[in-house]
C-alpha cells in the first residue's frame, strides 16, 4: 500500500525546468555580493524565468535595468 502511494505522489509530481523555476526566486543578498554576482543572476533569471529575483537595496537599480525588458520575473 504504501509503495502504491509512493508512486501516486511520485507521478503527480513532475515538473519541468520552467514550471520548477516558476516555484523558486534567485536572489544576491549577501554583503559580499558585487556586479558579476548581479549580473550572472539576472542573466541566469532570462535563462530559467523564476518567480522573483532579489538584490541588496543598493543594487536594485541595476537589477531593474539589466531585467527592464523582462516584466515576467
């Protein structure tokens, strides 16, 4: 019985890479995070298309520029 379950859970719960990345945020908000941190981030963003992306206050400005055109994440 409880390997039946396993299965049904098992079955039901296939995502692919976009659904998946659709039920997660990126995020940089480390203090040690710099420019080439924001920017791997947001461009692994226009790769994958996740829910939300995060930055530290100070560089939100550059977030929204270089995400300006991706009003989906």
């Amino acid at each position: 019985m409880i390997e039946k379950a396993e299965g049904l859970i098992q079955n039901k719960m296939r995502f692919n890479t976009q659904q998946l990345a659709r039920m997660m945020d990126f995020s940089a908000v480390r203090a040690e995070s710099d420019f080439n941190d924001i920017q791997r981030m947001a461009e692994a963003a226009r790769v994958y298309h996740p829910i939300a992306v995060f930055a530290l206050p100070a560089w939100t400005p550059v977030l929204q520029d270089l995400l300006a055109d991706r009003p989906d994440i």
